[in-house]
C-alpha cells in the first residue's frame, strides 16, 4: 500500500532492491511500520515471533530498500497443511497485513518478489491482505469479507447516542444489571476456556491456547484481557488489541449464558469507554463475512460495513481459495464440530485450525 507520509518518501530514481528481513532489520523496520499509516497491529515484528513459536510456521518476511533507506516492508508467512493446501500470506492469521510501502515502485517491487518466492516454494497462491486497494493486478476479492471502523466521541453521551435505538435498549439492561460487571486483566486461561466453547457452538476450531498467551507475553500493554463476570461466574471475555489510534476487540467469546444477559454488548461499551480514556479514538470491530451473524451484530451497533481488498497471485491453485465457514464444502464438518464433546474439540481444535492461516 502506498503511503505519502513524509519519513516514508524516498528517491524514486534509485533502484530498489527486495530481500528477506535479517534481525539486524529490526529498528528500521518497527520504525518503518511507526512511520506508516496504513500500517497495522500484524505488521510488528512480535506479530512473527508469536505465529513461528506458538504456531511452527515460517516466516518470509521482506524489506525493500533503495540503497541504505528501507522503502518497503511485507509480512510473508508459510502456512503449509495437508487439509487445506500451502499458501504465502500476508499477515497469516491476521486480518490485516499485507505490502506497506512509500510509492507505487516499492509496492509493485515488493509484489513481483513475493510472487517469485510463492514459485519457488511451490504453494498453491500467495494471499496479501490489504485494507485498501492496491493496485497490484492481481486476483482480488474484495466483497467477502468486511471492517468496521467508527471514530469515537470524547464523550459518553454522543457514544451511547449513535448505537442505534434497539441495540441501545440492549445495551442499557446489561448496563442497568448490577449482577453483571467487567473485570480487567483477566487470566489466559479462564479467557481460553470461554473462548474455545464460543467457537466449538459456532462449529468453528481453536487455536492452541500458547498462541493467545504468546500474544499477550509478546505485545504486552498493548493486549488486554477483559471479562464479564456474570452471577454465576465468568460467561464472557474478550483480548483486545491496540495500536497506535485504534483498539481493536479481537478474540472475543462467550457462553450461552451470556446471550440472556446482553453480557457481549457490556463488553464492548466498557471497551469504548476504556478507548476514550486512553485517547484511543478509533474503534475497529474487526473483520466478517458477508451473511454471518457477526456481520449482522456490528451493523445494529451502526457500524457501517468497509470491504477489505485481498490480493491474490495464484500458483498451483486454478481458482481462488475458498476455505471459510459459508463454504458448501465445510457445512458437515461444521454441524459435526457443534456435536463435538468439548473436551475432544479442545483437543483435536489446535491441529486443524493452525492449518488455516
């Protein structure tokens, strides 16, 4: 993505050279991903360290550079499976990522050498997740899968005012509910145990629980765990993520119990309202699918629906890949997986969803 912020410019008549990122790389490329605005929390390096530890995949990621100045950055990661084929993306198991760059040059530069690695490697495409068109050419889909951004007023009132009527009614009896309260900095494993239920009632696989406690230990203040302790207990949570002007609630599930009490809207009004706070004025309810129910719940908080626009250069694949859950492919394994003992969920979650990038 192209990027006219001035620390960004460079001297578009030198060559650019495109090679593999080297720990010395380290300080130019944070500041590189400082400097940028379209950059994103997946574009840190801690975003690396956490899928190659926890997760076992390979990195590739790029750095282009016109003589000592680095001009452009890609995030590549290998995520290789035999259920669901080899793929080069940018940013594995993100939803953002894809080329950050200073001009047009850099991105295009950036672009034929991730096409020239997916080669080499033999995967079946190379995915690049870009939150803006790119211009790039190549394969793109960019009416599937959708953001939702709003900038938060400074104050409650205008915040609370444009959640639209019924959806305010909600939020106002899980705000009036003394029973229900939103606890802080809560543990791993109590925001694991209601997030992998979440999931398998959703038909949906787990991510192993290290690789959650691999976020929080890599980004520290910039991951909080919050909770909303219900009158028998904890029945949702959810680890949220901020970078730079924007918070993003990211992992978030909860228990059935949780639907009656409206414990998900609590949620994520303390979430706004902790944003404020902290000055952090730009709410990013993370990514959908067209015809989901998590779509559906960002557009009654008045969010409105912005396509991300995914690139991809396919390799071996014919087509496009189409590994989600409105697949046709997938409807039995998903009713089988809400069938699923939790415990085996648990267990067998971990090997299937590190699969799929």
């Amino acid at each position: 993505m192209n990027s006219t912020a001035q620390p960004l410019v460079a001297d578009v008549t030198a060559p650019i050279a495109v090679r593999a990122f080297a720990n010395g790389d380290a300080s130019e490329w944070e500041r590189f991903v400082a400097a940028s605005p379209q950059a994103t929390f997946f574009h840190a390096l801690a975003w690396r360290r956490v899928v190659e530890t926890s997760l076992g995949h390979r990195s590739h990621y790029r750095c282009a550079w016109r003589g000592d100045r680095l001009v452009g950055i890609l995030p590549l990661i290998h995520v290789r499976s035999r259920l669901f084929g080899s793929a080069l993306i940018a940013a594995a198991f993100g939803v953002y990522g894809g080329i950050l760059a200073a001009d047009e040059a850099a991105t295009q530069s950036l672009a034929d050498d991730a096409a020239l690695l997916g080669a080499a490697l033999g995967v079946d495409y190379v995915e690049l997740r870009h939150r803006l068109p790119s211009g790039l050419g190549w394969h793109a889909k960019s009416d599937f899968y959708f953001t939702f951004c709003r900038r938060l007023a400074p104050q409650t009132d205008a915040n609370l005012k444009a959640i639209p009527r019924k959806k305010r009614a909600d939020l106002r009896k899980a705000i009036d509910n003394p029973a229900l309260t939103v606890e802080l900095g809560g543990d791993i494993d109590t925001f694991y145990r209601i997030y992998a239920e979440s999931l398998r009632n959703l038909g949906t696989p787990v991510l192993p629980r290290r690789f959650y406690a691999a976020i929080a230990a890599e980004f520290g203040d910039a991951v909080e765990v919050s909770t909303v302790r219900g009158p028998d207990g904890p029945v949702a949570a959810l680890m949220t993520f901020y970078f730079k002007d924007r918070v993003m609630p990211y992992y978030g599930g909860a228990t059935p119990a949780a639907r009656p009490l409206h414990a998900y809207d609590l949620l994520y009004w303390r979430l706004m309202e902790r944003a404020v706070e902290r000055g952090t004025m730009v709410f990013d309810f993370g990514r959908s699918k067209r015809g989901t129910g998590s779509y559906d719940y960002k557009t009654y908080w008045g969010f409105a629906p912005e396509p991300l626009h995914y690139d991809f250069r396919l390799v071996r694949a014919p087509s496009l890949p189409e590994i989600n859950p409105l697949n046709p492919k997938y409807r039995l394994m998903i009713e089988t997986w809400r069938r699923l003992p939790l415990a085996v969920a648990n267990s067998l979650g971990p090997i299937i969803a590190r699969q799929i990038g």
